[in-house]
C-alpha cells in the first residue's frame, strides 16, 4: 500500500497526468464546447470546439505540471473531467435545440 502512495506521488504520476489526464479533459472539454456552441451549423460546431482544443491542452498539461505531487495534479485533472463529462451526458441526452 505504501508503494502505490509513493507512485501516485512521484514526478513521473505527475507528468502522466499531465500528457493523459490533459488529453482526455481536453477532449471532453471540446465535445462540450461542440454541443453548447450556439452558433452555425454542425461543421461550424466541430470547427469552433477544435479551434480551442490546443490551448485547452496546454493549459492542463502546464497546470498538472506545476502541481506539488502527482496525486494532487490527478485531483486537478478530475476537478475539470467530471463537470465536462457531466455537461456532455447532459447535453447528449437532453440537447438545447
């Protein structure tokens, strides 16, 4: 038990959450953008949640980066991933049009 506090605390937890935890926000962040976009048609959408999904990326990686321990970057990428995930169930199964 002691070594799994150890790995889940070590740099390298924390440069994993950066590059997966990240990409995985990242992209429930981008379908969320694509389903709330009230502007344009579907193509538009897709073009305006890809248009921020860089900066999105980079943003999480450099936020879990500059975490203490690697457990605290994994509770920074779980703050942003359950709201995204939540907001796109809900979009998905009730939509705003």
């Amino acid at each position: 038990m002691n070594g799994v506090k150890e790995k889940l605390r070590s740099t390298t937890s924390r440069i994993i959450a950066a590059l997966l935890g990240g990409l995985i926000c990242t992209v429930a962040l981008t379908i969320a953008i694509t389903l709330v976009w009230p502007f344009g048609d579907t193509v538009e959408k897709i073009f305006a949640g890809g248009t921020f999904f860089f900066i999105f990326w980079a943003a999480l990686f450099y936020w879990a980066i500059l975490a203490p321990r690697g457990t605290r970057a994994w509770l920074r990428m779980l703050s942003i991933l359950i709201p995204a995930m939540a907001l796109d169930a809900m979009m998905l199964i009730a939509p705003l049009t």
